[in-house]
C-alpha cells in the first residue's frame, strides 16, 4: 500500500490511494457592455495583476469570449467569483465571472 498522493497517474488507481484535490480555473467572460476599464480593474483588484498583465487578460476574453483569471483551491476560486460578480452587480455591470473545474 502506498501512502501520500502518490504519481496522480495511476490509470487504475485503487479505492485507498489519496489524489489531490482538483484545482479550479476562475474565468471571466465577454459581454458587450461592460467597460474594459472595469475589467482591468477587476483583474488588478482580484487577481493582483499589474496592469499589463489585467489588460492582457482583458483583450483574450473580448476577443475569444472567455479567460482565465487564475487556479485556485476550491473554495478561494468560489469566492472569488461570488466577490467580482457581487462587485459587478454593485457597479451595475453585467461582467460574469465562473468557475470551471480544472482536472
Ligand atoms: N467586450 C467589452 C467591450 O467591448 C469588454 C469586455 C472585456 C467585457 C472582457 C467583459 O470579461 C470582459 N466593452
């Protein structure tokens, strides 16, 4: 028996072996309303980008629909989506941010 996460490849892993926990993508995703300076905002404000790095982010999703804001633990990707789209709705912004399962 074989203790701890082990590879993580096993094909055929047995009912005991521990896996670690799946990580989670944060993604932001493209709307026709809402300012691309808000966007960066968010990014540099949640995700602690600098402003290079929030308008690159920016650009990907208005350009191919979606992006990735960054992989989290579970719960921190949960709430940070809960904490951008609360702030969005405050600013009366329909900006969505969701979590997707990263495997
Ligand atoms: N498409 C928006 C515009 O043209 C900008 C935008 C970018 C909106 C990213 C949402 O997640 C987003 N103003």
């Amino acid at each position: 028996q074989e203790f701890g996460f082990g590879t993580g490849l096993a094909t055929a892993p047995s009912e005991t072996e521990l896996k670690p926990p799946p990580m989670y993508r944060v993604v932001l995703m493209n709307d026709d309303y809402t300012p691309m300076d808000f966007v960066v905002e968010i990014l540099m404000v949640f995700f602690n980008m600098n402003d290079q790095q929030a308008t690159e982010v920016m650009l990907t999703v208005h350009t191919k629909g979606k992006g990735v804001c960054g992989v989290f633990s579970k719960d921190v990707a949960e709430t940070k989506a809960l904490m951008v789209n609360d702030y969005s709705r405050q600013c009366q912004h329909p900006l969505l941010c969701e979590v997707e399962v990263a495997e």
